[in-house]
C-alpha cells in the first residue's frame, strides 16, 4: 500500500535532507555522522520546527543556526 504525503511534508523532508549533508561537509562528518549529532543535541528537532523559516536562509546560516542550537545543548565539535 503506498502512502501519499503532501507537497508540505515533501519539501520538508527534501529541506531537511539537504541541511543535513551540507551540514556534515561543514564540520567535516559523514551523513550518518551528522545526523547522529544533530539527533543527539537537539539539532533534528529544530530542524523539524523551524524547517520553514531555515530554508529561506542561505544555507551557510541555517548551518551555523543549527550549530549553535547544538552547542548550547551541550554539543561540542
């Protein structure tokens, strides 16, 4: 049985995809690598609220946005 998403939930999940692979290439991770730490430090959940408003940026600040998100949570790279 296949399942249809909304163009809304396509396009997050494209966004989302995205930031993570730019974000590994930034701190110089492998996809799994990032998302790993993105999960453990809170970078996914942001990433899942505020996807809308991130993926007007440039992705080099949605990069450090999220970053920073992750630092104050404890993350360190």
């Amino acid at each position: 049985m296949a399942t249809i998403i909304d163009k809304e939930m396509s396009d997050k999940i494209n966004f989302m995809t995205f930031i993570i692979t730019k974000f590994a290439r930034a701190y110089k991770m492998n996809s799994q690598q990032a998302y790993l730490y993105l999960k453990k430090y809170g970078g996914i959940d942001y990433l899942d609220e505020c996807w809308w408003a991130l993926h007007t940026d440039n992705p080099y600040w949605a990069i450090r946005d999220i970053y920073k998100v992750c630092l104050s949570n404890g993350g360190m790279r």
